[in-house]
C-alpha cells in the first residue's frame, strides 16, 4: 500500500466512500431523533448530554476513516474488504445509538472495536509499504487506535458515577493519538479531498435536520393540526437550513488546509459544526410538537433547541471558515452578531421563523459586504 500524492489532480470522494457515508447516514439520523424524543419528554440537559457524547462516537468513527483514505486508498481487494469491516462496525454502531441514549454503550463498543479492527489492519499494512518516517507514523497510529479500543471496552466496567469522567479521560486520548503518531512524519492527506468530503459530511447532517422537520410537520398535517404557527416552523426551518448551507460552502477550506497545527484545528472543530447542524433538525421537529401541543416541551426549551444550535454552527463556521480565509472583519463580525441575534429571538413569539429570517439578512449582508470588499 503506498501512499497517495498530496498534488494528485482531480482528486474526489471515491464510490466506496460515499458507500461508507450512506452508512453514516443511519447513525445520524437515530441520534437526532433520540434527540427529539428526550426533548419532547422534558429532558433538554441530559438528553443534550447524551446527544453529544453519542455524536463524538459517530464522528470520531467518520473521521478515522476519512482521514486515512485522503492518504492510502489504493481501492485494491485488500483495501476494500477492510473498509467493509469498517462499515459492519458503523451498523452495528448505529444499532446501538437508541441504547446509548440510555446509558449502554455495549453494542456501540461492539460496533467501534469491529471498526477498529479494519482501521488498525488498514494501518499495519500501510506501514509494511512506507519508508522509516511513515512506517513509524503508522505503527503510532495502529497502536493508539488499538489502546484507545482497550480503553473504551474498559469503560464498560466503570461505575455509573464515574462514567462521564472516564468518556472525558477516552475522549482525550482518541484526539491526542493522531497528533502524537503525525510527529514522527505527516500523513500525505489530500487538502482539496479533506474539503471535498467534510462538506459531504455537512450536507448530510444539514440532510437529517431536513428529514427531522419533514416528518414532524407530516405527523401534524395527517392529524389535521396545521396552522399558521406549524407553517411558521416550516418556513422558518427552511430559510434556517437554506443559509446554513450556503454559509459553510461560500469558501473551499482546501487553501489554507496546508499543515498539521491548521488541519487539527479545523478538522477537530468540525465536530461543533457537524453536531449543532443535526441538531437543528431535532430542535425543529421539537418545535412542532409544541405547536402542535405534543410532547412536554416548553415553549423556551423549544426555542433553545432550535437557536442554540445554530448559534454555535454560526461561530464555528465564522472560526474555522471566515478567519483562515481572511474574509475580513465586517464579515466576521457580522456572523458574530448574527449568532447573537439568533440567541435574542429564543424569547420572540416566532423563534423558528425569526431565525430564519435573520440568517436570510445575514447571507444578502456578507454577499453585500464581500462583493464590496472584492470590488476594492
């Protein structure tokens, strides 16, 4: 196996890896709808607390892999039969989202120690066809993969009280593996392919926030409960994804995506990105049930998980997408006050739709801004 060329042209997702992602697509969607149901009953704190904990294991799984196949897909037998494996565990994985929510974590161990098995032979075998520098990254990365494994199938034998601490204490050794092995040499990962296909990623969970919304306004309709508050959260859901979308994809990240410390801070911080983004589609199917007078949600509560959300999509993108570009303070500034505006209509009548309408202005301000600022 030998790696792929950094300045490879034309360089898109592969068949296989949109296969692998059509997977992904499961796992997201069952945690977005635990979501919904711990919103609708009433548990916003711990029904946030599970969310995100499930959602690390989701991403985390999509990141090993993608990471990997940017630097070493070779699309050979060997190469495939792994990444199968590796979408076994992603099923297996997704099968056990709804328990997780629950606090058990087995089946989702199961399905990550089936994944880790492909990614470490994956990793051992790459090593077997690089040069000193390379072999030693890959041997770095095969072993913190396999003690990370270790760690989590231990994690099942930790006391409920002291759970959460140990996920913190994995949680910290899964990130800091790739940063430990890429010292002893960098992994020749492809900048335009690492863009190519976080934005796939974004288009699948900006997907599941319109699938979420879809089915909730669908449930209303059949039960004859439509209304002008119902077809506000429709609106207001659809502008909301709508500007989502066209915020993330107004720049190509690949151009500054040129060494490790700038690709860690970006590929890690996706992670806020990805999460508040099939969220969304939790806090709007969350919304309809209020409306509609389903479920124990408070009309706040609601709000919250549809605002909230996009606060923080608002500010990782402005981060990791605006900064790195140089787009500018008028533009940077005006996501930022954008973020708070959307926080402030978590108290108006109308939050969905006020939401927006208020990313609606923001993308005609930054096109505005920008085309100004290119014109000078």
């Amino acid at each position: 196996m030998r790696p792929r060329s950094v300045d490879e042209p034309h360089r898109v997702a592969t068949p296989l890896e949109l296969l692998f992602d059509l997977c992904f697509v499961v796992a997201v969607a069952q945690s977005s709808t635990k979501l919904h149901h711990a919103l609708g009953e009433g548990h916003m704190g711990s029904g946030a607390v599970a969310y995100l904990t499930v959602f690390f294991a989701v991403w985390w799984a999509w990141m090993n892999f993608t990471w990997f196949a940017s630097a070493y897909d070779v699309d050979d037998v060997p190469y495939r039969a792994a990444a199968f494996v590796q979408i076994a565990g992603v099923l297996i994985l997704a099968a056990g989202v709804p328990r997780a929510f629950d606090d058990d974590f087995a089946v989702v161990t199961l399905g990550y120690a089936v994944m880790r098995c492909g990614l470490v032979a994956q990793w051992l075998r790459a090593a077997r066809g690089a040069d000193a520098a390379g072999a030693r990254t890959a041997h770095g990365y095969a072993l913190g993969v396999s003690v990370c494994m270790i760690g989590w199938a231990a994690l099942l034998a930790v006391p409920d009280g002291w759970r959460l601490l140990g996920f913190v204490v994995m949680v910290l050794a899964e990130l800091a593996v790739p940063i430990v092995a890429e010292r002893a040499g960098r992994t020749p990962w492809h900048p335009h392919h690492i863009a190519e296909r976080y934005g796939l990623f974004t288009i699948i969970v900006l997907g599941e926030s319109v699938l979420s919304a879809t089915v909730a306004v669908q449930s209303a309709v059949d039960a004859d409960q439509a209304g002008a508050a119902l077809f506000g959260v429709a609106a207001g859901g659809l502008l909301t994804v709508f500007a989502m979308w066209w915020l993330y994809f107004a720049r190509s990240a690949h151009r500054f995506l040129v060494a490790n410390r700038v690709s860690f801070v970006w590929g890690y911080g996706h992670f806020f990105i990805f999460a508040a983004a099939a969220a969304v589609g939790a806090g709007l199917a969350a919304n309809t049930d209020h409306v509609t007078h389903h479920g124990e949600i408070d009309r706040f509560a609601a709000s919250a998980a549809v605002t909230v959300p996009v606060a923080v999509f608002l500010v990782t993108v402005a981060l990791l997408h605006l900064r790195p570009h140089h787009a500018g303070r008028v533009q940077t500034a005006l996501v930022v006050l954008a973020a708070a505006a959307v926080l402030a209509v978590t108290f108006s009548p109308e939050p969905v739709l006020a939401t927006g309408l208020v990313l609606t202005g923001l993308i005609v301000a930054t096109e505005v801004a920008g085309g100004t600022r290119s014109a000078r």
